[in-house]
C-alpha cells in the first residue's frame, strides 16, 4: 500500500468535489447527432445561461440505446440520476426549468433511473 502525500489528497479532494456537481450530459455519438443532440446540447447551454442554474452542461458518447436519441443524463444533488430519451427542444427546457430548477421528474421521458 503506497503512502498518501499531499498532491494525492488534494487529488482525491477534487475527484470527490468534481463527482459531486451537478451536470448535464447530452449523447453525442453519431446516433445522438443524427437524432438532434446538436440542437437539445445548444437549448440547454442557452437555458442555463438564462436561468443562472447551478449545472454543467457536457458531451458524452453512446450509452447503447440508440434507439432513444437523442438521450440526456441529468445528475442533480439529493435526486436520482436520470436518463430522459427521445429529448427535443421543447423537452430541454423543462429539464432545466423543472429537474434542475424545481427538482420535478419528468416522468413520462425517463428511459433510466439510478439511485445513489
């Protein structure tokens, strides 16, 4: 077992303090492109600008169901992490407006759910 140093810490430190942030991640594989994840990825950048909300917004590549794209995973503290599918403008807007805001579910666009 190796000694903890200093550098160490701090980079424990900050991978806990990263794996505690909010985010959003939008797929962005060429399913997810083709689907529209450009468009969902802009929409979301935009509305949280707007709404000032505490959130990164980031790419990802495929998470195998394809058939969802455009998909987008929503970590927000104290709530399940979500994967909502088949995500368009419309769509964007509300997870910003109400998971991130309102710490609402939109139920009927979950396609995965994992509880920490």
């Amino acid at each position: 077992m190796e000694k903890l140093t200093k550098d160490g810490l701090e980079k424990l430190r900050q991978q806990h303090a990263a794996a505690d942030k909010n985010y959003i991640k939008v797929g962005f594989s060429s399913c997810g492109i083709a689907a529209g994840a450009q468009e969902v990825y802009d929409v979301l950048c935009e509305e949280v600008r707007k709404h000032n909300a505490d959130v990164e917004i980031k790419k990802c590549g495929c998470v195998g169901m394809c058939s969802a794209e455009p998909l987008v995973e929503v970590r927000v503290k104290n709530m399940p992490r979500v994967f909502y599918g088949k995500v368009d403008k419309e769509t964007a807007i509300k997870i910003v407006e109400k998971h991130v805001g309102a710490k609402m579910l939109l139920n009927d666009r979950i396609y995965d759910m994992k509880v920490s």
